[in-house]
C-alpha cells in the first residue's frame, strides 16, 4: 500500500487478493456500509 492509498483502495486490494484465493468470483453479493457505494469502490469491484 502505498502512502497516498485511500481506504477504499486497500479494501479493494484486500478483496482482489482474496477472492481468487477463496474461489469467490461467483459472489454475487457484498453487504457494506454506504460509504463503499462510491463509484472508485464499486467500479473497482467489477474488473
């Protein structure tokens, strides 16, 4: 991580490592607070 990461940046560097590990790429669901509806969270998601 870098210093000018945010934290939706390491959440979404969390999620990128373990959902390949845990085979989640079928989650079709994620329950999160409102302030991850943000575009860069959720776009981020997606790829």
């Amino acid at each position: 991580m870098k210093d000018d990461d945010t934290r939706v940046d390491a959440y979404l560097a969390h999620l990128n490592r373990v959902i390949p590990e845990y085979h989640l790429a079928d989650l079709r669901y994620l329950t999160a607070d409102g302030f991850f509806g943000k575009v860069k969270f959720v776009d981020g998601l997606e790829h």
